[in-house]
C-alpha cells in the first residue's frame, strides 16, 4: 500500500513479522554483500554497492516502525497482530531495488563466461556452492521480499491503512471488521511469502 507523504517518500503499509525479518536477512546477508564483494571494480559493482546501503536503510526503517509503534490487536484486545506498520520508505530506494533485481534476475540466464572470472553472472553462479541455497532461490527471495515492501493497495490495505492512521500513534484494537480485512491480508502475505498454501498460519 502506497500513500504519498512527502516528496520522494511513500507512506506504505508492511508487515514486518519475524517470516519476513528473516528473509531481509538473507537477501542481505547471502545475496547483496557477497554479489557486491565479487562484482568490486567490475562494472554494476557501484549499482550493487548503492542497493546494499538502500536495502539496509530500508530494513533500519522498518525495524525502527516496529519498535515505535503503534501496537496492533484483535478485537478482543487478546491477540497482537505482530508487526502491521505504516512506514516513511524512500520511493528512489524501492525503484532502485527493483532495478537491481531486474539486473540480477538478467544474469541468471545467461552463462559465465570461465575466461573472464568477474561480473553479476559469475558472482551469482558463484553462490550455487556457498551452502546458503542457490542463486535462483536467492533472487527469488529478494523478489518476494520487494513485494511485501511494495503491496498492491486494495481495499483491505486501505481498510487497515485507515485504521491506523486514525489511531495517531495509539493502540490500536481493530473492528471485526477491519479484523477481516487481516485475516485477507495476512493469507495474501503468506502467499507472497512462501509462495505456498497459507496452511501454516493456522498449525500453532
């Protein structure tokens, strides 16, 4: 969900639950860092270097919204809905993002070239034996995490967008229906997540 708030930021709406903190990690960690290290002084190392620092700017942001608040809860005031934020991101840091995924998902097509040991190919390949899953599941995760960053707006984020917004820094305990329009969310989510059937969520 995207809302102008000032100029070249977006007010969006995101869930940053422990799923998805752990997925940012691994874009960062597995993918970002070691692409940039093996692409240095080869040309799309300065891009790469660039989507590194938005990415970590970006998660800083969205762990800075979780501690601030507000806490969100089911109408019965008894469950804490974990993490449903609006929060200030950078529009150029998502378009550049995306860029770079487009970049990265461009490489894993073609073949590196063994005579020439540099570039955005060799490094993804590279990772197919790094013991952290494959370049394929890397830049897929990246996709999937862009997505929860970048939510389509329909009328159940404008719902809980609302919600919030109306709430001014407080507490917030939905309406039933508001907690439908959750519950909707939160199995579209899943999906994007884990690009699989949502059956987790109602295993615990």
């Amino acid at each position: 969900m995207i809302k102008q708030s000032r100029p070249g930021v977006s007010a969006r709406l995101v869930v940053v639950d422990p799923d998805f903190e752990a997925q940012c990690e691994r874009v960062n960690e597995h993918l970002l860092v070691p692409v940039a290290e093996s692409t240095r002084g080869g040309q799309g190392h300065e891009a790469l270097v660039e989507a590194l620092a938005a990415f970590r700017s970006i998660s800083d942001s969205l762990a800075a919204a979780v501690e601030r608040g507000p806490r969100v809860w089911t109408p019965n005031g008894r469950w804490e809905h974990e993490g449903l934020r609006i929060v200030d991101l950078p529009t150029p840091h998502i378009d550049l993002l995306y860029s770079v995924l487009r970049e990265l998902s461009g490489a894993l097509v073609g073949s590196p070239d063994s005579t020439r040991p540099t570039g955005t190919a060799v490094a993804l390949h590279s990772l197919d034996s790094a013991g952290e899953g494959t370049a394929v599941s890397l830049v897929g995760t990246m996709a999937r995490v862009l997505s929860l960053m970048d939510l389509t707006p329909d009328t159940d984020t404008d719902t809980l967008t609302g919600a919030l917004e109306a709430a001014d820094g407080q507490d917030v305990r939905l309406t039933y229906a508001q907690e439908d329009a959750w519950q909707r969310l939160a199995h579209r989510l899943t999906m994007l997540l884990t690009e699989d059937a949502p059956l987790h969520r109602f295993l615990y």
